[in-house]
C-alpha cells in the first residue's frame, strides 16, 4: 500500500509538473521576398501559452540545416528578460505565461532553390520552474518566390524591309522568360507616335497568355508607316504587363528598334494648259512636272489619269513615261484631253496616279504607287461663240418655218 501511495503521488507531480509547464506558439511571422541567391529578413514572434514560465529560454533556426532557407551567423539565439537569479549563469532569462518575445534572423537563400514554401524547424529549448530541460518544435512556412526576368529575344518585320508609306507591316516581337518563376496574363503594347500608326484598331496589343520559365511567347502587332517618314532608326517604346503566381501586378517597359529605308515619294511642281484657258469643246494639252522629293531614285516612273464619268473631258491620252528621277529631280509628263460641249463652267481635280520602281542598284525592287490632284479650270465660252451658236440655232428654226409654209401652199 505504501509504494502504491508513492507510485501515485509521483505520476501526480509528474504530470502537475507537465501541466504546468511552458507552451510555445508563432503568433506573428514576417519577411522580407525571399528569392533563390539573395539575402533577405525573418522576424518571428513567440508567445508562451503555456502555465508556467521559462527560463534559460533559447531558439535555433533550422538547427539539422534541413532547409534551403539559411541563418547567416549564428542560428542559436537567447530569449527572455533578465531577472535576478543565479550570478554564475551566463545568461537567466524569463519568458512570463502570455508573454510574447521577438527575435529575428538574417537569411539568405540557396542558389538554385526552385520557388515554393519551404517549413523551417525552430528548436525552442528553456528549462522549467525544476530547472529540468525542456523543447519544443516549431514549423516557419516560408515562400520562396521565383523571379520573373522578361526580355525582347526577337523583332522581325514582314516585308522584311520597312519603308515610308508602306501600310500593314506585321512587326513580330518574341518576349523571352529567362527567370524560374511564371509570368501570368501577359499583355504587350506599344505607344505609338508619328511617323508609326496602328493598321487598325488594336492592333498596337497583343495578350500572349503565360509565359513559363526559360520559355518565350510572340507579340504581332501591324503598323502603317507615313508617307513622308523619314529614313532612319527609330526606337519603338514597348510596355510588358504581367501578374505573379500571388496576383500581383506588374509593367514594364522595354524598347524595340525598326529601321525605315528610304522610298521614293512625288509632288506636284508645276501644271501647264494649252490652251491656258481651255473652254468647252476645246482640246487641251495638260502638262505636269513633278519632283522626286524622297530619300530614293524612282525607276520606270509614269503617270496615269484615273477617268470619273461626273468629269467631262474625253482623254485621247491617258498615260505618259517619265522615266527615272534621282531624289531632288522633275520630271515632266503630257496628258491630252477634250473637254465637252456642255461642261460646267469650273475648277475640276483630275486624279493622276503616278507608279515607279525603287531604285534597283540599291536592291529596292518594290511598286511604289501614288496618287495626287491636278486642278483643271474650264472657262466659259466667249460672247461671240454664243451669238454663233444663236444664230445657228435662229437659221435652222427659219428652214424649218420656210418648210412647213411650201408644205401648205402645195395642199
């Protein structure tokens, strides 16, 4: 009966012992980005739930180095306030029931660590109110973020060269993930400025989806190049929006080269008229001169009127050879034409198209083709035309008379 008392009596203080023991928790943790290769910030907070205090308290980050995640120094660190106890200890600290204590490590990350939560181990070792040992294990889940790192790979255009006044040239851009973390929803556009315009509308954007690591995705966009750009390099600004695995957003703006050649490109100099003032039912010689006032020589150049049915001139001649222009020299072409009886008295724009090659010793085998207005004015007939056209008409109207009286005078 007497050992059955003590046997009883000392799981009792056994287990009041445990009872009233400490209790670790992580209440609060935070970091800094944590990314493979690079250092970063861990702030834990413990709090001791537990019935009694601790003593001598100590915590060891990840104390079999079975993480990624390393403590830079020493991973064992003293926790708790000082009170009076035993000189000779080094260190007698006390962490009171529900009190919290902070501690904080500096990381750094393994090279080659692939993005994830990694679960750190914190070792909290102290001693109770019997100065016997006690610990406790504790998990950190901490992420480790992948880094997205986006770049232009390639830019191709199709034709291959680009030149001014060319329209629907397909740029391609390859947008390449060189990081080992997924871009996600990713958006391309361009700002675009003179001499570059969009073909149509949305056609400076284009969603390329997700791009995974050390894979590549492939922006179209079409543009319409002035008629009057200038030859040269022109940086294009790109702007690159995406989203990370935690849904945060992301712009970026990254810049493309095109390069304009030079192209051959006309304007109106000089419009000559025999007769100056042509009338209706003369026939007129329409001369034009135009310059080359593009960057190219223009091969193989001639000029066509392109003929309206609301215009009243009936061409004998519609088309003429130029031949080549350097940049800077005229040319001069001759279109013939009648101009109706019964035209209208005004200004009319004839529509000339002018055609020509580039230049060939420059390998420039493009058809370049443009169209330009041509004012034509048609005065109104002179006074004695219409008292020719009068008494024309009176002498027709007086045989007719005389007709119709034989007529009746032989009845």
């Amino acid at each position: 009966m007497r050992w059955c008392v003590v046997f009883v009596a000392v799981l009792l203080s056994a287990g009041l012992a445990y009872a009233l023991d400490a209790d670790f928790y992580v209440t609060a943790v935070e970091h800094t980005k944590l990314r493979q290769d690079s250092y970063g910030y861990v702030n834990i907070t413990l709090k001791n739930l537990g019935a009694s205090y601790a003593a001598y308290a100590r915590v060891t980050f990840d104390p079999e180095d079975r993480s990624p995640i390393d403590p830079v120094g020493s991973p064992r660190r003293h926790i708790g306030r000082v009170r009076e106890g035993i000189l000779s200890e080094q260190y007698f600290g006390i962490i009171l029931q529900n009190e919290e204590v902070e501690l904080g490590y500096r990381v750094y990350v393994k090279k080659g660590t692939p993005p994830g939560v990694y679960y750190v181990p914190l070792l909290v070792e102290w001693k109770d109110e019997q100065f016997n040992t006690r610990s406790q294990v504790l998990q950190l889940a901490l992420p480790v973020e992948g880094e997205i790192k986006l770049s232009v790979a390639g830019v191709a255009t199709t034709p291959r060269e680009v030149r001014s006044g060319r329209d629907n040239v397909k740029l391609t851009v390859r947008i390449a993930n060189t990081g080992d973390a997924e871009a996600r929803n990713v958006r391309a556009g361009l700002l675009l400025d003179a001499p570059f315009a969009e073909s149509f509308s949305g056609a400076g954007e284009s969603f390329l989806g997700n791009i995974k690591p050390y894979a590549e995705a492939t922006a179209e966009f079409h543009l319409d190049v002035a008629e009057r750009a200038e030859p040269g390099k022109y940086e294009l600004p790109l702007v690159v929006e995406y989203e990370d695995s935690a849904g945060r957003d992301y712009r970026e703006e990254r810049s493309i080269s095109i390069l304009v050649e030079p192209a051959p490109y006309f304007e109106l100099s000089g419009v000559e008229l025999v007769p100056e003032n042509p009338t209706p039912g003369d026939r007129v010689t329409l001369k034009l001169r135009i310059r080359n006032t593009g960057g190219e020589k223009a091969e193989n150049t001639d000029i066509r009127v392109i003929r309206e049915s609301s215009q009243p001139f009936d061409f004998t001649t519609r088309s003429d050879f130029i031949g080549s222009l350097k940049p800077g020299e005229v040319g001069e072409g001759a279109i013939e034409f009648e101009v109706k009886e019964d035209a209208v008295p005004k200004e009319y724009r004839l529509r000339v198209s002018i055609r020509c090659t580039g230049d060939s010793e420059a390998g420039d085998d493009n058809v370049y083709v443009q169209e330009i207005a041509v004012p034509v004015k048609v005065a109104a007939g002179s006074p004695e035309e219409g008292g020719k056209v009068l008494y024309a008409g009176a002498g027709v109207l007086l045989l007719l008379l005389l007709a119709v009286g034989v007529r009746k005078l032989r009845r």
